[in-house]
C-alpha cells in the first residue's frame, strides 16, 4: 500500500525517525493507526455506555418529552466538539 501525507505529517513522521523513536516511517504511521484505532473504541464505548444510561433513564420513567430544540442543541454541541477534536473527551 501506498500512501500520500500532507507536508506537516511527512515532518512529523520525519522528526520521529531522525529522533530515533521510531526505526522506519512505517513504525510511526503503524503506531498513528493504533492509536487511531484505540481513539475510536474509547469513543463508541463512550456512546454505548451513554445509550445505556439513557435506556435506563427511559425505563425509570425519567424521560423528557421529545422537543426539537434540544435534538438543535444536541447536534450543535456535536458540531462543536467534532470541530474542538473532542469527541472521546466530552
């Protein structure tokens, strides 16, 4: 596989190299997808233990009626955090 970095990333995997923290530009671009990798499931286990909180909010009967302006908010704070880079954070 071939693949193409911007100039900033191929810096980046090239300061890596020379520092001697990694021995080939392949060992840092294996590491970013590790840690891409371990980003994402921290992220869904995030989302899934939110869903389970809310089912069980639900079932308790502590449910709000649905209310368009709160889904409007929901998806701002979401914009907001994709664009902070936030999104495992909160």
């Amino acid at each position: 596989m071939e693949i193409e970095l911007s100039p900033e990333a191929q810096r980046v995997v090239a300061e890596k190299v020379a520092s001697g923290e990694f021995a080939a530009p392949a060992d840092v671009v294996e590491a970013a997808v590790r840690l891409l990798a371990a980003y994402d499931a921290a992220y869904w286990a995030e989302v899934r233990a939110e869903v389970a909180a809310s089912r069980t909010e639900i079932a308790a009967g502590l449910a709000s009626p649905f209310d368009p302006a709160v889904i409007e908010r929901v998806k701002a704070e979401g914009r907001r955090r994709v664009r902070g880079g936030d999104l495992a954070t909160g």
